[in-house]
C-alpha cells in the first residue's frame, strides 16, 4: 500500500493523521481517493485575492495553518503538500480585483433563492431540493457504532432511529411547502457495499503506521484480533459509510443537504438513570476548522478549496444559523460551548453554529448543515425519547408534552423554510 494511515484516539475521538512513506506520495486520509487537481481549475480567477483571504482566516482555517501549506506570489497561490514546500500539489490563480474576476456557475442554492425564494406564500420551497441524510446505520449494527445503550428495562435508545424518526416529521413538513425531499438512506442497513472484513488491509496498516507489512506480526494474538476487528468496524462505519452517502449526494445534486443526530453524553456500559445528565445542549456544524494535522492529507486540502471556491459557506450558514434560531425557540436549551475542544470554534453570530472538519460535511457537495438535537441521556430528553413517536401530546414527567421528533422535523423544517425566505407559518404541525 501506497498509504500509511496514523490513528490517535483520545476519550473516543478519533484524530487522524497522514503518514507517507516516501515525501513524493500523496498523504490522503483513511479510504480517500487521491484527489483530482485539475477539477479545480474550473475556479480559477473566479474569487479575489481579498475573498480568498477573508475566508481562509475566518472559517477554514482560522489558527493560520493553511498558510504552512502554501505560497501566494501576486494573485497566486501555491500549495504544497507538507510544510516544507518540498511537495507541489497545485497552483490557484487569484483574481486582481472584482472588475476581472471570472464569472462562477451559479450553485443551485443561489441560483434557486435569486429566481423563486418567496414566489409563494403557499409552496414557499417550490422547485428546492433538500436532501435527508439521518445519521448512523442502525438496526444490527447499532451496538458497533457505540449508537445504543439501554437503562434497566427501559426501552433502548437507538440513534439511527431517532434520527430516522425526526427526518421523516422533517421530510413531510418540506415536502407540504413545496421542497423536493431525497434522501442518502432510508433503512437501517449500510448504503456502502464494503464491510469490515474486507477493510482488513487497512486495519492493519493504521495500527502498524511505520513500520509497513514488515511489521505485521506473522500471527496474532486474540487479543490483538479483536484490535483489528474494532479498526475494521470503525473504518467501516467511520468512512466507507460516509463516503457512500457522499457519493448518493453528488448524484442527487441536493440544493441543501441536513445531516440529522441527536446528541449525548458519555455512558457506562450498563448506565443507570443517575447517570442522566442534568441539561442539553444544541449546536449545528457548518463546515470549516481544519487544524494542521488534517490538512496534512492532500484530500482534506483539495476538499477545503472545492468547498471555498464553489461558494457554498455562505448559504451554509444563513441555512445553520436559521435552524439553530427555531432550535432556541422551541426547546431553550443552552448552545454548547466547546472551550477546551479545538476542533470546534462559534463562528457567526448564533451562538449555536460552530465551524467543524466533519467527514459529512466536507466530502457533500454543496451546503450541509449538521444539526445535533437534544442529548439522548439527558434528564431533559430521556424520558420524552424513550416514549416514542406519538401524535397529540402525552403526560412525561408530570408535564403535557407532544412527540420530541415531531418537535424536531418542525425545527428543521420552519428554519429551512424562513432560510428560503418563506413564512413559518406556512409550517404547520401535523
């Protein structure tokens, strides 16, 4: 193998680093194709000099390590693949000032808003596609995902279900507006064809990163089976799964796409209900926040030019930050803060929205907003999910309540819709 994949985990985050044996390779993160240059010269000297800058030093990479990366010579921009500039990967051409900058392809967002946001007060999202993607597998591969726990005999929490569940309150909303509704998955089983079995070459090369096939034991361990089985799984449903609903989207070609989760706090393996967390907390990602070891690998740095060039931040946050106002008034919970967390920095002006490198929402063309809803074990939410879904309202906790996922597509929904320039009260509750 060409590729040497590094994985560093800390309290079950994954930090990925790009390790290549020889300087003149491509360093690509796990499963990633080398990417393509020549795709991006459809953008050159269709941004300024000044753009480019703005953007780079505001959302993309704000702790200044891009610039390790790359030379700008005039209007010129030169990307290395390592630090020392010994590696060319591309060179961007800027444009002078706007009077010569070259005309960019309208996205489909902006061409859409410009031509028939707020053309009907009844079907405000008419001629929209958005695109659903509910998070996680589910089904038998729940547990895997470390997306399942259960507290005594209460009923089990299953994310991929709950997010199921509020994507399709969301998707009827959208679609009574007007809104074309796709989706990347609709079942509770992988839209990748791979399976952790067949990711056992790179299981074993991200825990032997240095030392190449050599230094793979000639046997092992059960033990050490069992490690490679878990890297299997984790490149299983940490990438491939991602990358094939990447690869959904870019055929769908979706306006904008939402990737629907709900949240949560550590848990023990048998959890108990003292273990709830006393509060939630909301946030949605907007893409952006590379950190130095990321942009290590040419794909992430091919992704942030794709992602800055073609424009799609702008409709990104307008999108995230209009979501994240309808989350505020319906549920008043707290927005999460991230102050000891590097990978996530608040950008805009909710409180809310947070800049974050997540696979999702950098290899999905076009904008995606990453919406996490309440915490699954909080003593706010757990009792409200472990209910179900429901239509009317339900006594929890002494208090009237109606369905949590009913709450959450609404949310979804009003805060497309008043994106889109239309009334929420074109959203109504069903």
């Amino acid at each position: 193998m060409d590729l040497i994949v590094r994985r560093l985990a800390f309290t079950g985050i994954a930090l990925i680093l790009c390790v290549s044996p020889l300087a003149s390779r491509a360093e690509l993160s796990p499963l990633a194709p080398e990417p393509d240059w020549s795709a991006l010269d459809a953008f050159q000297e269709t941004m300024t000099r000044e753009e480019f800058v703005h953007w780079i030093n505001t959302l993309f990479c704000p702790d200044g390590s891009f610039w390790k990366f790359t030379v700008i010579n005039g209007n010129e921009v030169t990307l290395f693949g390592d630090t020392e500039h010994t590696r060319l990967l591309y060179r961007l051409r800027l444009a002078p000032d706007l009077d010569s900058q070259l005309p960019l392809r309208a996205t489909t967002v902006s061409g859409w808003k410009l031509s028939k946001a707020g053309t009907s007060t009844t079907k405000p999202l008419r001629g929209l596609v958005i695109c659903l993607d509910p998070g996680h597998i589910g089904g038998r591969w729940a547990k895997m995902e470390q997306r399942f726990f259960q507290i005594g005999s209460d009923p089990p929490v299953i994310e991929a279900n709950l997010n199921m569940l509020a994507a399709q309150h969301a998707a009827k909303l959208l679609e009574t507006a007007g809104a074309t509704v796709v989706w990347t998955k609709r079942f509770f089983e992988p839209v990748t064809a791979i399976r952790p079995a067949g990711l056992r070459e790179e299981a074993l090369a991200s825990l032997y990163p240095s030392g190449g096939p050599a230094a793979v034991p000639a046997s092992f361990s059960p033990e050490l089976e069992r490690r490679v089985g878990r890297e299997e799984e984790l490149l299983f449903y940490r990438n491939a799964e991602i990358r094939a609903r990447a690869e959904v989207v870019a055929k769908l070609n979706p306006d904008l796409t939402l990737c629907i989760h709900f949240n949560a706090d550590k848990w023990s393996s048998h959890p108990t209900r003292a273990e709830l967390i006393p509060q939630s907390r909301l946030v949605a990602f907007v893409h952006g926040n590379y950190s130095e070891e990321e942009l290590r690998c040419d794909d992430e740095k091919w992704d942030l030019l794709y992602k800055l060039l073609s424009r799609t931040s702008i409709p990104e946050a307008e999108a995230a930050e209009s979501i994240a106002k309808q989350m505020e008034a319906t549920w008043n919970f707290p927005p999460e803060s991230y102050s000891n967390w590097a990978a996530a920095r608040r950008v805009g002006a909710s409180p809310y929205v947070f800049a974050r490198n997540l696979l999702a929402n950098r290899i999905y063309h076009g904008p995606v907003v990453f919406v996490e809803g309440p915490y699954m074990n909080a003593q706010d939410s757990y009792d409200r999910i472990i209910a179900g879904d429901y239509e009317g309202t339900r006594i929890i906790g002494g208090r009237t309540y109606r369905s949590l996922f009913a709450e959450f597509g609404e949310i979804l929904a009003r805060g497309v819709t008043a994106w889109a320039g239309g009334s929420t009260s074109t959203v109504v509750k069903h």
